[in-house]
C-alpha cells in the first residue's frame, strides 16, 4: 500500500537531480572541468529512472484500487475496467503533467546517451536546459498539483474515470500527443546549445532531424487520435470543432510543419539560419503553452485558473521565463547569425519553402487568435466572446489551400533557381489534369461550392506533380541501371527515403484535405422521432428501426436501439447506437453508432423516449470520413519511411538521379 | 539586379502579408458571438437585434414543456434576475436538465422567444451537471463558456 509514497519520494529525488543536471554541467563547463559534465550526465539517468518508478507508483495505485489517493478516488472506480485503470494516470491534470516530465526524463536520458560522444560542446547545455525544464515541472508536480495526495477518510470507491474517457481513442490521444509535445524539446535544448555556444552551425539541425521527424509524426498522430476519439465519443457527427482543447494542439503542429521545411533550406543552403531558431523556439514554447492550456483548467473557464491563483501564476511565470530566456537569447546572439547566403530566385525550392513558412506560419497565428482572444477579453473582463467554425472556414481553409498549392509546385522546382520556361513546361500537365478533374467534379459530380472545386483541383494539383517526379527518377533509373520497372523502383524508394517519405506524407495529406472538405460540405443530418418500423432515407441507405432493448457492459447499463440499414445494391448492415449510463455516474451518456464505408459513414445517435414506442434520433451521412483516417495512416507510413534514413540528404552525391531537387541547374552552376 | 530582386521579394511578403491580415480581421471580428446572462441581453435593447449571441443560464425548473410526438420544445432560462423565454427544435445534449446549467446559441429578436440553433448543456471536468444554486448561478457567470469536453 506503500506505492504511492514510493512514488512520491522517487519524484523528490528527481527534482534534485533535475537540479544537479541543470547545474553541474553550467560549473564543469565554466571551471573547464569534464568531471561535473559527467555528473550532470548521471544525473540525467538518474531522473529518469526516479520518475519512471513514480510512474509505476501511480500505475501500481490505481490497479490496486488504493482510494486513500485523492488522485486515484478521483479518476477510477472498483468497476473501472483494467484497461482503464492502466491508463488512467493521464485522465487528469495532475497524472498528465507526471506523464509529461517522465517523458522529458526518458528523451533526456536517450538524447543524452546518443549525442554524448558525438556533440560534445552541445551536450552541456542540452543537459543544463533539459533540466530546467525538467524542474519547472516536478516543482509544478510536488508543490502545486500532486497526484500523490493522501485523502484523510478514504472513500469505498472512486469517482470513476469521466465516461467520455473511456474510449480506446482516449488511451492514446495523450501519449501521443505528449510523445509529439515532449520531443520537441530535444531539438529546442539543441537549438538553445548553439545559441549559447555560438558555434551556430547547421550542426543542431542535423543532430536533431530525427528528433524534429519523431515528435512531428507523434503530434500529428496524437492529433487526429483526439479526432477519431471525438468523432466516435461525443456523438455530435463530426472530428473537429474549432474547439480551443483542439486548437492548443494544432498551433505548434502547424510551426512545427513549418520548421520540418526549413530546416531542409538550412541544411542544404545554409540560409534560414535564425529563422529555425525561431521557429524551434516557438514550436516549443506552444507545446507548453499546449499543455499547460489543457491542463492547468485554463481553458474550461477562467474561473478555474482563479481558483487555484498559486497553479496559475507559477505556469504564467515559468511560461515568462522560458520565452524571455529563449528569445532573448536569439536575441542577443543574432548579430552572429548573419546568412552569407542570399535568396536568388523566386523561382527555387528554399523560396518556395519561405512562402510556405509564411503561410504556414500565418496559419497557427489565425488560430492562435481564435483561441486566445477569447481568453483575454474574458480575463479583462470586457465581454464573453466564443470564436466559431465560420471564422476558420473563411481564414484558415483557403490559407491552407495555398500551402496544398505550394506542395504541388514543390517537387518541380530546383534548388538555387531555374528558368521560368522550365518550370512551365513541367507545370502544365497536372495543371490541366487538375483542371479536368475539377471540370468534370463539377459538372458531373455536380460539386458547386467553390471550396469543393479549388480542393478537387489541388489534390490533382498535387498527387500529378508528384506521380510525375517520381515516375521521371524511376524511368531514368530503369534506363541508367538497366532494371526493370519494380526494381527500379524499389531500388528509387529505398536509396531517397526522405524524399519519397515525404511524398507519402504529402499525398496522405492531401487525401485528408479531400476528407475534410468532402465530410465538411456534403455532410447530410436528420434529426426526427422514429417508432419502431418506421425508416428513413439518408442518400443511398434506407435505415429502419426495427426494435430496442436494454444491453449491461461491465460498468454500465444502455438501452440499445437496433437500426437496420439497407441500400439498392443488396447492402445490408445493422447499427446499434445506444444510451448508457455509467454505475458511478447519474447521467447518461451517447454511444454512436458508426458504420464506416470507403465513400460515407453513416453515424446514428439514440435520442430520448417521446413517448411509449417513439424515440428519437440524429443520423447522419458523413462523406469521405474514412478518407481522414485513411490520409492519416499514409501520413504515419510515410513519416516511418524517413525516419529510417540514416544519412542526412546533404551527404549524397548531387546528381543521382533522384529527382529535380538534387540536381543542380545548369544554367546557375 | 542583387537589390531590385531583393525588393521585390520584400515587396510581395508585403502585400502578402498586409492582404491576409485584412482578410484575417475582417472575418474575425465579423465571427465573434457574444455570450450575454438573459439580464444583459435584455438591457442591450434593440442594440443586437439580428446578431448571433449565446446566451446562458439555469433552465428554470418546471418551465420545461415538451410538445408531445415531436422534438419541439420550449423552456425559461433565468440568470436569477431575468428569464428569457427559448424555443429549440432537435435532440437537447445528455445533461440538458431542469435545474441545470444551459447554453443556448440563436439569432437575437427583442420581444420574441429565442429560438435556439443550438443548445449546450454545461458540465464540469468529471461530467456532473453544473448545479444552479443562487451561488452557482453567481458563479456561473464566470463559468459559463465551458465548453463540452
């Protein structure tokens, strides 16, 4: 029963390493002596084994059912399934933010132990910053928001976990997120090390590429996870709702896409030198402002944030610390970061990467805003304002528009710069594929909102410009090496896995783009009173109800109502949405039923009783939703494929037969 | 031929720049949504006539009257001080009780009831209704954006 103490005690011994490993490193590298480096190295271990068992502490706390803790009363039951109870650490604010320092300790200790040998001027700083962070937290952790409270009279059972979060969907939104948010420190620590070092060299962007892939593909995941979590649990019918939960996780996606691209720029023509800083800098900072806006009960009211005035200040006062340091460290060092490099051409690979880091960049701030003026008005006081869909559908879609745009050019421009003739030789073709696409979309598709024309145009745009490239490298490989097509094409994907991950990723994106805009324009809802053998007619289907009944899970009780679904072609399925209501908990909650098809979901929500046979229910057609998750999972695949390219692209030969974008244009060399 | 390309580039950041912001302001100022207590909306008069506003309170136990066989519905929301009478069509959310916590989303039209597009029933972080005391109705005023998750 002594776990959670354990626990406890493992975390104070952690924030004193977290101490040491700030400290020790700053004194061995201004006395000249490697031994106190050293000892911030152990220390560094030594944090992330200490808030590993505080970990299994609290693990061990809530499978043992151990309701003495408040934080376990709070957010488990003796009925909450195993599952459950297993990743219930992260169900609220407290566990989370452990979570979060454990897996700054472990990517600590990792980075550490990989970059020792390797960055010996960087690695004292990363261990100095690393722990400062580190400390930040388990100072937030033990004196503000202990998960590892005692209650004086333990309850017989807990509060059990809020029923929204008992979803699959939910056990792997955080981690993943976290993993995303976490990673991006390593990168940041790096960044921090030239800045401070001023050995400003490209040398930290290369170090940390696979860190920077790592958290990118782990953010991205986490986020559509959230997406598919909200999509199958609050029952509404849609993925996304602009909500600022969602938002605080998509700004630093959005910076993070940015600096994903411009560190390529750095890498192969040292330009873009203090604008990475930048943008690692602000990635950073925007997953803490990420987490500590879900998690701090910032954003579910103000109110929330004045009730515990201590958490709310010291998360203001460390955010403070960190941007003024960071910044203020670029700040000072920029006179060093001159880039001898200038931009010659308009028409180049890095200028189209600075438009889309404009655009991209011009993206997170709309969001930003519609997330945080909100807060602010409220806070001074002013008025309550909410921010809805409209403003992103007007703002934020056709900004992306223009990066989709700029990633159909991408594959066809050199780097340093070409002639104009060139690039439009190779741009008319998927011009005009994409312009036939969006000709036939609308006359026969009968696609008339110009949001759904300018998508089907650019995913053409985009899936033709990069089939193009990549079938030119193959048929010159095929022709250099003498292979036949398959070999050749292997051979092609596995020599430039960068490249050709990031294709993935930019056609699995553009398969999501199709999905949102298909499911967020032709999305059909019906909401009506149905006795039993009564149907209705959504699109293709004709769905009748056709009986209810009372269901028992391990924890809860439902009704469940049985719709059948039929279309012309002898389709025949049977959806079960149901109302359940959790042992612990007096109210009822929604359980969707969803039936997923390549072309349209439909989604069916059980209402209340109207009266003795009638009940009431939402339906809805959803086109193109699978496309979201579909695009998703080729985005993960593609970012794997990268990941597993050891050498950076910067080693290789120039001319390989690769692609444009290893080439060197004759005409500028 | 080095600077005149440069200035150009500089030049269209600018104009790039500059024609987003104005899209971006334009848009954001004309999507806001108000939130008003049925006190407050009732003492901007005429002011917001035609406006999309959310207005939140208590829906006011025994007001609630559901028209039989349909989801038509109509309910008091009250701040305490003021009722505002609401009219909603559709599926209310899970929590939508008597007694409790109550958002409402609709066009503003003084002297009519206030047909509600959508209805957001608020909850705390452990999924319990809000409850409405005179404290809580108080309180509420600071709480009332919590949003559904």
């Amino acid at each position: 029963m002594m776990w959670i103490e354990l626990a406890h005690f493992a975390t104070i011994i952690a924030l004193l390493m977290a101490v040491v490993q700030l400290m020790a490193p700053v004194v061995g590298v201004l006395a000249l002596r490697p031994a106190w480096v050293r000892v911030g190295r152990q220390a560094a271990y030594v944090v992330a084994v200490a808030l590993t068992l505080a970990v299994i502490g609290v693990v061990i706390s809530f499978l043992n059912h151990d309701f003495s803790v408040k934080y376990v009363a709070e957010h488990s039951s003796l009925s909450l399934p195993f599952f459950y109870r297993l990743t219930a650490l992260w169900g609220g604010h407290e566990g989370s933010l452990l979570f979060w320092a454990w897996l700054l300790g472990l990517y600590t200790a990792m980075a550490v132990w990989r970059h020792w040998s390797s960055h010996p001027h960087s690695v004292p700083v990363v261990l100095s910053v690393l722990g400062a962070v580190i400390t930040g937290f388990l100072v937030l952790i033990l004196f503000l928001s202990s998960p590892f409270e005692r209650l004086p009279r333990p309850p017989m059972d807990g509060r059990d976990l809020n029923p929204m979060l008992q979803d699959p969907g939910m056990v792997f939104h955080p981690p993943f997120l976290y993993m995303g948010y976490v990673g991006f420190a390593i990168p940041f620590a790096f960044a921090l090390a030239a800045l401070v070092n001023g050995r400003i060299t490209d040398e930290w962007i290369v170090a940390t590429r696979r860190w920077t892939l790592f958290s990118w593909a782990m953010l991205s995941t986490g986020i559509v996870f959230g997406a598919y979590w909200a999509y199958h649990v609050l029952g509404w019918g849609g993925y996304w709702a602009w909500d600022p939960v969602e938002n605080a996780s998509f700004i630093p996606w959005l910076v993070a896409t940015a600096f994903l691209h411009s560190n390529m720029v750095q890498e192969r023509r040292h330009m873009f030198m203090r604008w990475n800083l930048f943008l690692i800098i602000t990635t950073f900072s925007l997953s803490l402002l990420g987490t500590f806006l879900v998690r701090s009960g910032v954003l579910s009211s103000v109110h929330a944030f004045a009730s515990d005035p201590g958490r709310g200040v010291y998360i203001l006062m460390f955010m403070t610390v960190v941007l003024l340091a960071s910044f203020g460290l670029l700040v000072f060092r920029s006179d060093r970061l001159k880039s001898e490099v200038r931009l010659e051409s308009l028409l180049s690979t890095e200028a189209a990467f600075l438009f889309n880091n404009l655009f991209l960049v011009v993206a997170a701030l709309t969001v930003l805003l519609g997330t945080l003026y909100p807060l602010a008005m409220e806070t001074l006081g002013s008025a309550k304002v909410t921010v809805g869909a409209p403003y992103y559908n007007k703002v934020f879609v056709p900004i992306m528009f223009i990066v989709l745009a700029l990633m159909g050019v991408g594959p066809m421009l050199v780097w340093r710069g070409m002639q104009a003739q060139r690039l439009l030789r190779a741009v008319w073709i998927p011009l005009a594929g994409a312009s036939i696409a969006a000709g036939l979309a609308f006359s026969f598709l009968g696609v008339r909102h110009p949001y759904g024309i300018v998508c089907i145009f650019l995913a053409l745009f985009v899936a033709v410009s990069h089939g193009l490239d990549w079938g030119a490298a193959v048929r010159k490989k095929m022709i250099a090496a003498k292979q036949g097509f398959i070999p050749a094409s292997s051979n092609l994907i596995r020599r430039n896995k960068r490249r050709y991950g990031g294709f993935m990723v930019h056609l699995g994106i553009v398969v999501m783009t199709v999905g949102f805009v298909g499911s967020g324009l032709f999305q059909e809802e019906k909401e009506l009173v149905l006795a039993q053998g009564d149907f209705v007619v959504m699109g293709d289907w004709r769905l009748t109800f056709t009986g209810i009944h009372s269901v028992q899970g391990s924890n809860w009780t439902a009704q469940e109502a049985l719709i059948t679904a039929e279309t012309d072609h002898g389709k025949k399925i049977t959806l079960r949405p149901q109302k359940r209501v959790y042992n612990n908990h007096p109210m009822p909650a929604t359980e969707a039923a969803i039936s997923s098809h390549f072309l349209e979901d439909i989604y069916v929500v059980l209402g209340e009783p109207v009266s003795d046979a009638n009940w009431a229910f939402r339906l809805y057609r959803n086109p193109l939703v699978s496309w979201v998750w579909g695009g998703a999972e080729m985005m993960a695949l593609g970012i794997l494929w990268s990941l597993l390219q050891g050498r950076s692209f910067k080693s290789k030969k120039r001319v390989d037969g690769t692609g444009p974008a290893l080439q060197v244009d004759p005409s500028h060399s | 031929m080095q600077n005149s390309r440069r200035l150009y580039l500089i030049l269209t950041i600018f104009v790039v720049v500059g024609a987003l912001g104005a899209l971006l302001w334009t848009s954001f100022t004309g999507s806001l949504v108000y939130f008003y207590t049925p006190t407050e909306i009732l003492q901007t008069g005429s002011d917001k006539s035609g406006h999309k506003v959310r207005i939140g309170g208590m829906v006011q136990e025994g007001s609630l009257v559901k028209q039989p066989g349909s989801l038509k519905m109509r309910f008091l929301v009250t701040d305490g001080t003021n009722r505002l009478a609401v009219t909603y069509e559709g599926m209310p959310p899970d929590l939508f009780r008597e007694g409790q916590g109550v958002v409402v989303e609709g066009v503003w039209r003084p002297g009519q009831d206030f047909n509600a597009g959508t209805v957001l029933a608020k909850h705390s972080e452990d999924y319990i209704p809000v409850k409405m005391t005179q404290e809580g109705i108080a309180r509420s005023k600071e709480n009332m954006l919590r949003t559904l998750k």
